[in-house]
C-alpha cells in the first residue's frame, strides 16, 4: 500500500496536480513512508500550495526536532 500510494504521489506530483499528491503521501505517512523524504514532498507540496503551516509541520518531520536530517 505504501509504495503505490508513493509512485501515484511521484505521479501527481510531476504533473502538477498537488492536493491528490499530497492524499497520496498521506496514505503513505499513515502505513509508515518508505522514507523521510516523503516529508520533504509533504513540505514541498504544501508549499506549492500555499499551506504555511503544514509545509513547515512537515518540514520540522523531515528535518527532526534539532533540525537536523539523519542524511
């Protein structure tokens, strides 16, 4: 479920259609994401779509709480 949730949230996202890429990240972060990027995407998205507090809620996931990426 979580990988097709992200290549349909990759899909989305590459042709613009953010509100049904973030869903799909969405279902993603629900049964766990393959990674923390998916964060970042969430961030971006939300970003993209002028939704400030969410794209900083992600970007403080994707980062942690130091702000710091374990990469």
């Amino acid at each position: 479920k979580t990988a097709i949730a992200e290549d349909l949230g990759y899909i989305f996202r590459d042709e613009n259609r953010n509100q049904e890429a973030i869903e799909a990240f969405l279902i993603s972060e629900s049964t766990t994401p393959s990674s923390e990027y998916i964060y970042d995407e969430l961030a971006q998205l939300y970003k993209a779509i002028g939704d400030k507090e969410k794209q900083v809620e992600y970007e403080q996931k994707f980062f942690g709480e130091d702000g710091s990426n374990s990469n």
